[in-house]
C-alpha cells in the first residue's frame, strides 16, 4: 500500500481530484497523523470483504471489495474499495 498516495491523495481535502473522499475519511475519525489506523482498517477490509467484481488493466487486475471498515469514531461504515494488482 502506498502510504504517499493515502496521505496526498485519499486524506487531502485540497487534492483537485479528491471528490470529498478526504471529508468521508476524516468525519470517521482517521488523520494524517495517525497514517497507520487508515492502513491496518484498508487492510482488514480488502481480507475480510466481499469481491463484488474484477477488471483487468494493462498494469494488472483491479478489485472491488465492498463490505464493513472499522473506523475510529465508532460508527457502522460500509466501503467499496478498489485494489490493483500488478
């Protein structure tokens, strides 16, 4: 996983092509500061959720996982991550 792309993309608010997913992160309660809590949740979702379709690229396969993610604030949250697999 790369901790770069999590940190200037996926949890920067001020990234052009963000599309609000740094506010979905940050309102569960996962930060810059504590990079690893979003890393082990990322982790344990793509092991424990359910594939709900696959594509292949030129650079590898792409995942959907769709299931629960353990958040920080507590709250019951669902998320359709993608994974790719070069």
């Amino acid at each position: 996983m790369e901790r770069r792309k999590l940190e200037l993309y996926l949890l920067n608010g001020d990234h052009p092509q963000n599309g609000g997913k740094a506010e979905f992160w940050h309102r569960r309660g996962f930060s810059v500061a504590q990079l690893q809590v979003l890393i082990d949740a990322l982790l344990e979702h793509a092991l424990n959720g359910t594939v709900e379709g696959t594509r292949n690229t030129p650079v590898g396969i792409l995942y959907a996982i769709a299931g629960p993610i353990t958040v920080p604030s507590g709250a019951p949250t669902n998320v359709l991550s993608v994974w790719e697999l070069a």
